[in-house]
C-alpha cells in the first residue's frame, strides 16, 4: 500500500521478479526500479476519509491521518503505539517515509509486516540513532533474523527522513533504507498477512513520528475502489406493439432488518459485550452516495493492546465472498491505561460500525475475525 506497493491477493500470485538469495545488490534495486514504473496495486495517500487505519486517542498516544501523513505519537510514559490496515498480502513492494516530527531522537519506527495475528509476523525496525533490525514472532516468541546494526545510509537527528523498502517476493526478503540494500533474508515461515505501522521509544520520554507516501502516484496509478459496480452497458428499449406483454407493477423491495444479517457474534464476544445493535444508513465521506451499515455498541471484558477486527462475508459454500475492516470508536469518557500498545482496557466502551456489500443476496454467514 504506499507510493508504491504491488502485492496479491492470491497466493499463485507472484512479482515480475527472479528469486535468488545470491542476487547483488545492484541487480536488488533495479528489480525495484522496475517495479516503481509499473502502476501501484494500491496506493496509500494517507486520507481519513478511506478509514483503512486503525487510528485514536489513548492517555498516553495517538494515532491520526492529517494532511497526507499517518502521525503516531507518544506521550510521555507511552512504550509504544501502533496503526494496522486489514489488507493482506504475500508478495509486494512496500515503501514509504518515516519523518522524525518530535520529542526524542532516540526512537524506533517499525514497519510490521505478514500480520497474522499478535503472534506471527515479521518486523522492520529502524532506531532513530541509526541502527536496523529485522525481527520474527513465531508462536508468540520473537527472534532476530538480523540483530540490530549500524548503517550509514540512515538519517539521524531531530526531524530526519528516512525511506523504508521492503520487498517480499516468496521466501525472499530484501529491506531497503534511503535505496541501500540493507539486507537479504530468505524465510518462508510466514506467507502472507496484514501490515501495521508502528513507533517506540525507550525510558519516560515523548515522540512523534509521520509515515508519508514516497511521491504522488501518475493518475491512472489510483485504481478504482474494487468495490465500485462496473458500468452498464446501454441498449435501446424495443419499441412496443400490439403483442406486447403488459408490463407489470414492479413490487417495492422489503426495508431489510438486522434479521435479514446471518451474524456470528463469537469473534467478537471472546472479547466484548456487544448489545444495542442497529442498522443506520450513512454518508460515505466526500461524497453523497449513502450505504447500509451495522452499528452496536461494545464494552472490553480485559485489557486489550491495539486491535483489528474483520468481519468475513461468507457464502453457503463456505467461501469468503467479501471482508471489511470493524471500524472502531472509543467513547471519550472511557479512556484509560491498557496495555503497552495503547489499547482498550477492561471495561472500556464505545462503538462499532460494519459496512454491509451492496448485495447481500449470497451470504450465508458473517463472521468477525480478529488479525491482531
């Protein structure tokens, strides 16, 4: 996602690239420079009204889009915070900018990667005093892949820019800073996920930091959203005769109900008291066209970290015919101290709003998923 990112939904799906562990560098970027010409599979601008970030308040960070850039910040006592999108990918090319803004220079940016749930991923880490590290989690244990290191190309200091790359293509990772080859890993643990974006700092001290997209992507890079209807194609209506079947009175649609919505609340309950559930028809942003949603009221039942939620929109088959990130609200009363990534803490309220598809006529099941 980002000003570049090129990835697949489909496993079979793999990058125009060669894999080879034994790869210079040299050939490394300009594999990438070859895919930057190519239009971007999604482009992130980083704007709150596509609502594909996990963003809040908690009492000690911050997580917000303003202005093309997803701002995460740490108060003072805050360890970390972290943004997630529920997009997920096996191969891609992602990059971006991480721009110091505040606070301590001594902090990390993490790009998190092949999310599959808190315990299985992989994290690129880059500490502000010039160091890198790639790490795994695997069953809940985290390991270096490649311990943290000193490279020149980093920028150091208050308010540097640095461009993180990752290039996943299979079992072969590549991490790029500021277009160094950084490191080459081969690692097949992990296949596909989600992605996060993510900030630390160490001892009691404050940070802010700005993810930003690399450059504006040329027009015909913005794709569609995949959810837009394809456009009909016009065909004259036949003139009528004497033969002609009467037409008949078209029969108004039934309003549709929460009965109507095959939901499977256990994802949810393991972790929330969930009641007050509605349907609201609502406004999407910038725009007038509206949409049918689902809305219900939530209450932690422990400390929670940051989370996303997806809800699955199944057929009779069993096969996932549509997903779409919970979007979450923590009521403003309610905040507190949870756990080190800022989340929800044990009694915490708020709201929750799931966007139903413009058809519903072939789901079975809806059933809501939680990826981290």
């Amino acid at each position: 996602m980002f000003s570049v990112l090129l990835g697949s939904v489909s496993p079979a799906m793999a990058l125009p690239i060669q894999r080879h562990p034994a790869r210079t560098d040299e050939e490394l970027l300009a594999a990438v420079a070859a895919l930057r010409d190519q239009d971007p599979w999604v482009y992130e601008p980083f704007t709150e009204d596509l609502e594909r970030w996990t963003t809040g308040n908690t009492a000690r960070s911050s997580v917000a889009i303003q202005e093309g850039v997803l701002r995460i910040r740490l108060k003072r006592g805050g360890a970390s915070a972290a943004a997630f999108t529920g997009l997920a990918l096996d191969n891609f090319l992602l990059e971006l900018t991480a721009t110091h803004h505040a606070g301590s220079a001594d902090y990390i940016a993490t790009v998190l990667f092949r999310i599959q749930d808190p315990a299985t991923l992989y994290a690129f880490q880059l500490r502000g005093t010039g160091e890198v590290a790639i790490s795994r989690v695997l069953a809940g244990q985290p390991a270096y892949l490649a311990p943290p290191a000193t490279w020149d190309a980093i920028q150091t200091g208050a308010g540097a820019s640095n461009r993180l790359g990752i290039l996943a293509d299979g079992a072969m990772l590549t991490f790029l800073v500021n277009d160094t080859v950084v490191y080459t890993l081969t690692d097949d643990a992990i296949q596909r996920g989600t992605l996060g974006l993510g900030l630390s700092v160490f001892g009691q001290e404050s940070a802010e930091i700005a993810y930003r997209p690399t450059r504006e992507p040329a027009p015909s890079a913005v794709p569609e959203s995949p959810t837009a209807a394809p456009p009909v194609a016009s065909t004259a209506t036949p003139a009528p005769t004497s033969a002609s079947t009467p037409t008949a009175t078209p029969v108004q649609a039934r309003p549709l109900t929460l009965d109507d919505l095959p939901f499977d609340w256990s994802g949810l309950e393991a972790n929330f008291i969930v009641s007050n559930i509605r349907l609201n028809e609502r406004t999407l942003p910038g725009s007038t066209a509206t949409y049918m949603a689902v809305v219900f009221d939530v209450e932690a039942k422990s400390d929670l970290g940051l989370f996303v939620y997806m809800a699955n929109f199944y057929d009779a088959s069993g096969e996932m015919l549509n997903n779409v990130p919970v979007e979450f609200s923590l009521d403003p009363a309610a905040l507190g101290f949870a756990d080190m990534l800022g989340g929800w803490n044990s009694g915490a309220y708020g709201r929750a709003v799931v966007q139903l598809p413009g058809s519903l006529s072939r789901v079975h099941t809806i059933r809501f998923v939680r990826i981290f």
